[in-house]
C-alpha cells in the first residue's frame, strides 16, 4: 500500500513538470556593437629616435547597438593611449590613438587590450618597429 501511495505521488509530480508553460527564449534586445579594425597592426618600420611617435587604429561599429569603448590597456608604460568616451554610433567611425616613447633604441613589439561591449570581448592590437640612433 505505501509503496502504492509513493508511486502515485511520484507520477502526479513527474506530469506536475511536464504540464508547466515553457519560458519564452529571446526576449533580450539582441543589438550588439561590432568593432572592425582598419588594421589590427600598425608597423611604425624603422624611425630615429625622438621622433613622431603618434599613430591611429582606426575602427567603424559595423553592429546595431552604439559601441561604447570602456577601457584601453598597453603592455608597458612606454605606450599611451587616448581615445574617446562617448559612443559610436552604428555606422559611425572612430579613432584610438597611440604614442609611443620614441627615446627608447631597438626592434619593440607591444600590444593593446580595447575593452569595450563589442560582439567577441576584448580586441588585442599590436604595434612594432625600430628605432635608430638619431645622426
């Protein structure tokens, strides 16, 4: 009899389960922001020391949300970034400027980490070159 009663209890919650109305699935706004690099590299080639150590990334928001840029990290304190805090509009084009420490001698490689809402995370970008003595 108990084990009866157990089984009956065990099948009303077992069709209790199935007979819940599903849950509604993509009820999120599924804009997102699309960063798109020019070029994820800029090769500055080979420059004299203390000269011209500013470069651009330039990107375009090819989504359909404003792309909004939260963070530029370098790999040392040699390189500097500045960008701007305000959004990209879809369609819209920006820019990330970089400067380098040209008082530095020798072949470097160093990267930047964009954070931002972009599709894919955080996007890692590279400079290189080499510096020579100036004459």
């Amino acid at each position: 009899m108990k084990r009866t009663v157990n089984i009956a209890i065990l099948l009303v919650v077992t069709f209790s389960f199935f007979s819940v109305a599903p849950f509604k699935t993509n009820t999120f706004d599924s804009k997102v922001a699309v960063i798109k690099f020019d070029t994820e590299v800029v090769d500055y080639g080979t420059i004299t020391q203390n000269s011209d150590g500013v470069r651009q990334f330039t990107f375009t928001n090819t989504g359909d949300a404003p792309l909004l840029i939260t963070n530029v990290k370098t790999s040392c304190g040699c390189t500097v970034p500045s960008y701007s805090k305000a959004p990209i509009l879809p369609g819209d084009s920006g820019a990330l400027e970089i400067k380098y420490d040209t008082k530095r001698l020798g072949a470097f490689t160093k990267t930047v980490t964009v954070t931002s809402n972009a599709e894919g995370g955080n996007k890692i970008l590279k400079i290189k070159g080499t510096i020579i003595a100036s004459k």
